[in-house]
C-alpha cells in the first residue's frame, strides 16, 4: 500500500487569548451603504450574495447612507436611543445586585442593546417574540414595567413567574415576550411553529425568534430552518453571532468555514448578515424580513454581527479566554455611542441631553428597584396540575405559609 500520510484533525482555536494584544485587522468591514437592498419579493436563490456582505447603514462619522437607511422619523430614533440606554442602566443595576448577593445570577446585555431594541421598532406591537436572554431590551422598548423586571429576578412575592424561572428568563404575555429557554435552540423551534399556526388561523401576527451563533449548533436550528422554509412560515429567525458562547468562540459552531446567514441558503431561506452595533441596519433588515413575512413569501434568516462586551452570565469569567479589554477594540463600535452621533448629527441631540438622560435613567432604574418579600411556600405547589391531587395538598398543608 503506498504512504498515503497520516490523517490529522482540524480543533477551531481562537486567534487570541488572554494577554495577547485585541486584534480585529482580519475582520472585514465594508462602507456604509455598499449592500444593495433587493426587493422584498427577490427570491432567496438571487440574493445569496447577501448573506455574506454586511449590511451597514451608519458610517464612522454617524452619517446614515445607502439604500437600506430605514429614514426613521428623530422622535423614533430617540426612543430607541432612550430605551438602549435605559437596558444598559439597568443590567449595570442588576448586576451589582448580583455581586451583593441579592440575586443568584445575571446576564448582561452589554454591546447587544440593538439587538432587541430595533427589533421593537421594526415589529407590530401584537408581534410574537422567542428571545434569547440578551433581548431585555427588547422588553423595555415595549414599556414593561422594570419594577416586574427587577421582582422576577429576584423572584420575590410580586414576582410574575412566582418564582418559578431563574433571573433574567422573563415572560410576559402582554408584551408578545415568550418565556426565555434555556436552552436556546428551542426558540427558533417554537417561534416556526407559533408562526406557522399563526398562517394557518388566517392571522396576521408574525414570530421573531433570538438565538446565539453557538445555538446553530443544536438540532432545534436545522429543524426550525427545515419547517419554516417548506411550510413558508411567517417568521424572522435571528442569530446574534457576538463571537463567544459561555467559555467558547465562533469557530466551534461553524464560524471558521462561512457565515452563520449562509445556513439558511442550503434550505432556500433568504439570509441577510448585517452589522449588529448599527441600530439602523437592525432596524431595516428586520423591517425587511417583516414586510416578507406578511407578504406570506416565508422567513428570513438574518446573522447580526456583534461581540460580546461582559462575560456570558455573572459566572463566567471572559478573563480566562480571551483578552480583558477586547470588546474596546470590535471595530464595529457601540451600538449607543453610534446612534448618538447619527443623532447630534442630525441635530437632534447633544453630549449634554445625553449626559442628562444617562443621569435620568440611573436614577429611575434606582428607583425602581424595591423590597418585597419572598412568595409563601404555598405558591411551590401551584399552578402545576389544573386539579391539585392529594399528596400536593397534604405537603402544602405540611409547609405551611
């Protein structure tokens, strides 16, 4: 038999770790305005190319350009500018309550905000939402109150979940906010087939769904993209590429080889990258996908191309994997300090109306935040069977109040 070579296994390894200098050179980044924005009616098949482009509508010096600049009224662009700063606020104050040990555990947001909150200007208020558990936002820009916020993460007696969910896995049935899943993948499953339920009552409600490029990796993602493309599902499928999962890079789920937008050609979805620290682009892709969706021409799959400013959650520490100071140098920016500078730029904003508004929310987040003691024992054996049968009864009756 001739020397045909050993065989040998390729290991993704992240081209930086801790103490090593950050380093983004390699990242392409294409001008604002570059991408063309093909007609909502384009077939998946033509417009693949977009699905490894990167949407951009703001450039460096805040000047929104090219075809895919939604035009939002300033009135708009301030509250999502507002309803970004207020998230931020508010991970930073659930988060020292974490670090003081009045909360078992967080996760933080933080580079992400846009993510959640262009999506809430660019969907119907009766929209449902599958998000993932950095789309808080989300749940501010739709008016929750943050008192019911801060009460499920501490699972206190006004609680809404009774204490039945970890901090940070909200619900909210008035705000179109589906209870947060752990385990990520499920969303995309679930949102495919809200949605297509939706399709099949004649309705005229459409599903958004959040996941982590790491989720990709799960069956659920294959399933969902398989269901969604064959029934035409009315839905918006997002993976929040932020290059990190708990303690791993992109490069494990698939990140290395292509985009994560160009999973969704394989089943005849439309896939659009776009830049996930550019409020507008957000905005105007998911805009995109919505009128699709609603045009009954199926889903769309769309990678938003972030980075991950905190660690995973309060127990992770990103210091063990990758340089501490990395997020400062993501040459995609922060999502706030863009909007801002499109905003002053426009002339409907200022450094001071910014520094009084970061003041305002700080306080109102502290506000907010009150005591309230923990739910009887009770509430531990409710609303699990519809008739509660009598060895439930009798250990209640047994803990007391």
């Amino acid at each position: 038999m001739p020397d045909r070579g050993k065989l040998s296994l390729h290991i993704p390894q992240p081209q930086r770790r801790p103490g090593d200098r950050p380093d983004f050179s390699a990242v392409p980044v294409p001008e604002a305005g570059a991408v063309e924005r093909p007609p909502v009616d384009a077939k998946a098949s033509d417009i693949a190319p977009l699905a490894y482009s990167l949407i951009r509508v703001l450039d460096d010096d805040g000047k929104a350009k090219g075809a895919w600049n939604p035009r939002l009224e300033a009135e708009r662009l301030r509250q999502g500018l507002r309803a970004m700063m207020l998230t931020r606020a508010y991970d930073d104050r659930m988060y020292r309550a974490q670090r003081q040990g009045k909360i078992s555990f967080y996760i933080k947001s933080t580079g992400e905000e846009a993510t959640g909150v262009a999506y809430a200007l660019a969907l119907d208020p009766g929209d449902m939402c599958f998000p993932s558990y950095r789309q808080q936002g989300l749940l501010i820009a739709r008016g929750c109150n943050l008192l019911d916020m801060m009460c499920q993460c501490y699972s206190n007696a006004r609680d809404p979940l009774k204490g039945r969910q970890l901090p940070i896995m909200y619900s909210s049935r008035k705000h179109g906010f589906f209870t947060i899943s752990g385990n990520l993948g499920t969303q995309f499953s679930q949102a495919v087939g809200w949605a297509m339920a939706s399709a099949y009552k004649g309705g005229d409600r459409i599903a958004a769904a959040w996941i982590g490029e790491g989720a990709t990796a799960e069956g659920d993602f294959h399933h969902a993209l398989n269901f969604a493309a064959i029934y035409r599902a009315p839905a918006i499928l997002t993976i929040v590429n932020n290059q990190w999962a708990i303690s791993s890079f992109h490069g494990i789920a698939g990140g290395e080889e292509t985009t994560f937008a160009a999973r969704a050609i394989g089943y005849g979805l439309p896939g659009l990258r776009v830049d996930g620290n550019d409020f507008l682009a957000i905005c105007a892709a998911a805009k995109w996908a919505a009128e699709r969706a609603r045009a009954n021409l199926g889903a769309t799959v769309i990678e938003l191309y972030t980075y991950r400013g905190e660690g995973h959650s309060t127990s992770d520490d990103p210091g063990r994997y990758r340089p501490s100071d990395e997020w400062k140098a993501w040459p995609l920016g922060d999502p706030i300090d863009r909007l801002k500078r499109h905003l002053i730029g426009l002339g409907e904003w200022s450094e001071a109306r910014h520094e009084a508004q970061a003041a305002e929310l700080a306080a109102l987040v502290r506000e907010a935040e009150t005591a309230a003691p923990r739910p009887p024992k009770r509430t531990m054996f409710e609303d699990v069977f519809k008739l509660m049968p009598w060895h439930l009864a009798e250990q209640m009756k047994q803990a007391g109040d």
